[in-house]
C-alpha cells in the first residue's frame, strides 16, 4: 500500500505496539523503535510516559499467569499489579488524565471489568461477571472518565462507574452486514464525540491469502448515532485508534504479506502511510 501524500509528525508523542511478545515503542512517524518490556497488549499512558500491559508468564503446569504491569519509558522500571485478586487480567485502557486504568479479570468463573489507579493501589471492580451471561470484551473509558463503552459481540454499551447500562446499540443495526468478536476493539475519538469500532464484515474478502471475514474500521458519532465506513477501496483494516479527530492509526495487511503492518490514515481515506512492519495492537500519546 502506498502513501497518497507527505505528512509531518510531532517528534513528542509515541506509538505503543506489540511484536513477537515483546511491548515496543516509537516516535508517532514509526521511526526509533525501542524494546521496553517482555508482554502483550499495551497500552501507552496519555503523555506517553509510561505504558501499560500484560505480562504472560508459563507455569510449571503449563498454564498461564497473566497480570497488568506499567513500565516508565524513560527508566525503564516496571510495576507489576500482583495485588489484583486474580491471575488472569487483561487489556489495559488508560483514562484521560492518566490516574487510573481499567481492564478485565477473571478471578472465577466470569470476566469482571475492573479499574486500578496507575500506581497499583485502589482496585476496584466496576462491573463483576455474571454466571451465564456474555462476557463484555474491549473495554475502554470514555474521555471524561465517568464511563466506559465495551462490547458483547452483539451489543455495543455505555456503563456507568457502577456498571449501570446508560446506552446499547446493537452491532449488526448501526452496521448492517457487520459483528464484533472479542477481540475486536474500540477507540474513543480525543473529543469523544465518535467510537472508532473494528468490525467484522460479512462480506467476501476477494483475497486467497485470507481466511475468516473482511475486516473493516468504522466511525460511529454517538450523537447522531450514524456509522460511517473509513477504507479506502479493499483496504482491510482492523485494531484503530484515533491519533486525533481526524486520522487514526491501525493493522492491515497486504496481498500475500505473512505479518501485520500499523499504518495510518485520515478518516476521510486518504493520507495512506505504512508507519511500522509486523506490529500488532497499536496504541498513541494523546494530542
């Protein structure tokens, strides 16, 4: 895929991704790639000074220990949350201001969505798991704080910090032809006015090289509550996250390419740009 114009890059903020289990970042113009720590996941800090992820560590019974860890960019010190009451949390998300986080945890039988000030202290669950009910995947906290949206891959919703439905919207509605699974993400735009939703599409891929459905990046306003498809012709897409109102950041993946590649786009579909080779699960310093 080729980049349809030049843009600039502010030197001072930073993409977070994943390669080979192993949490990297760079400068917002993919260049200055740097290993920061062993994990999955992450999620870089809104002034992108530290960034948030998951540890993964095998047991001598073959399972898998998996915890919330923060590591500071400039020392390199990381914190690891081993007081969650749980070895099996997940998906970090930052707020706005960088005080607290939120992820998944399964201290039982069923996934709680819980939160956590970003030094370690004060956990909490927003919203405990229910027996035989669908876990709520891809949580992510609103702008101002006092929300979060995530995902049941039927059901996108809005809750409450007491974990209280202020919103429902049913994905196949807002995007006809379209679900979610439950790793499919969504971003909140830095105004929060917009949902950025990767969503599978029952469409034919018209690739040989791909097996599943097409992926595709949609923009849904929650005022106006209209959806619109950001590609632009075959572009699969999927993983977006705003870098501002109007570009975002995502994973794509070329005709007869093995590994995914983080490349970033305009809203509008222009402005094509492959920032990062084999690269997975991006995220970006704030505005």
């Amino acid at each position: 895929m080729a980049s349809f114009a030049a843009m600039a890059f502010p030197a001072d903020r930073h993409i977070a991704f994943e390669r080979n289990n192993a949490v990297y970042i760079a400068n917002l113009g993919g260049t200055n790639e740097k290993k920061i720590a062993d994990g999955i996941f992450p999620a870089i800090s809104p002034d992108g000074t530290r960034v948030a992820f998951n540890t993964v560590e095998k047991t001598s019974d073959a399972s898998y220990v998996r915890h919330i860890a923060v590591t500071d960019v400039a020392t390199g010190k990381t914190t690891v949350f081993k007081d969650v009451p749980s070895d099996n949390s997940y998906y970090p998300s930052w707020t706005a201001d960088g005080k607290q986080i939120l992820f998944t945890t399964r201290p039982h039988e069923v996934w709680d969505l819980v939160a956590i000030n970003s030094d370690g202290t004060n956990f909490h669950v927003l919203k405990p798991g229910v027996q035989n009910e669908i876990t709520r995947y891809s949580p992510i906290w609103a702008r101002d704080g006092q929300s979060l949206f995530c995902q049941d891959m039927t059901n996108i919703y809005q809750l409450g910090l007491d974990g209280a439905v202020l919103s429902q919207w049913k994905i196949g509605k807002i995007v006809p032809k379209g679900d979610m699974s439950g790793d499919g993400r969504i971003d909140v735009s830095p105004d929060g006015k917009r949902l950025l939703l990767s969503i599978d599409m029952g469409e034919e891929s018209g690739r040989k090289d791909w097996d599943g459905p097409l992926p595709a990046l949609w923009s849904f306003d929650l005022e106006s509550q209209k959806t619109t498809r950001l590609r632009p012709k075959k572009l699969f897409g999927w993983d977006g996250a705003w870098i501002d109102n109007n570009n975002i950041l995502f994973l794509s993946r070329a005709a007869g390419e093995k590994d995914d590649s983080i490349y970033r786009m305009s809203v509008d579909g222009k402005n094509l740009k492959r920032l990062i080779k084999n690269a997975r699960f991006p995220s970006v310093s704030a505005p």
